[in-house]
C-alpha cells in the first residue's frame, strides 16, 4: 500500500512540476514579443523543469553556456 502511495505521490508531483515548468516556460516565449523580462522567466521555466527532465536539463545547460558567452562579449566590448 505504501509503495502505490509513493509512486502515485511522486507521479502526481512531476504533473504539477511538469505543469508549472511548461505554464512558466510559455510566458517566457511570449515575453519575447510582448514587454517583458523574457531572459529571466525562460531560464526559470527550464529549471523547474529540469528537476523533474532530463532535457529540460540538457538544453538549460546550453541557454547557461549561451547567457555565459553573451555576458563575456559584452564585457570585452566595453569601450
């Protein structure tokens, strides 16, 4: 009995982190016409998401190595 409680337990909290993750992740896209801090709220989409997937994990790893490299050029372009 205990065992189906924990598997339907850790099912259901990867539905609700699976939910918010995408809900988070979507108003990032949107923010990207719309006004809005859309290089904030879809790297946070993406760590929630990345608790629970393994390519959320994977392609949040390539959005850091990206921001990483953009913030170095900016610093070499200083005047």
């Amino acid at each position: 009995m205990n065992e189906v409680f924990n598997y339907t337990l850790k099912k259901v909290r990867r539905l609700i982190i699976g939910v918010v993750g995408f809900t988070i992740l979507l108003i990032g896209i949107a923010l990207l016409v719309l006004p809005g801090p859309a290089f904030i709220v879809i790297p946070v989409g993406l760590a929630l998401l990345a608790t629970e997937f393994v390519w959320a994990r994977k392609l949040l790893k390539k959005v850091k190595g990206q921001i990483g490299r953009a913030m170095k050029n900016k610093k070499n372009k200083k005047p």
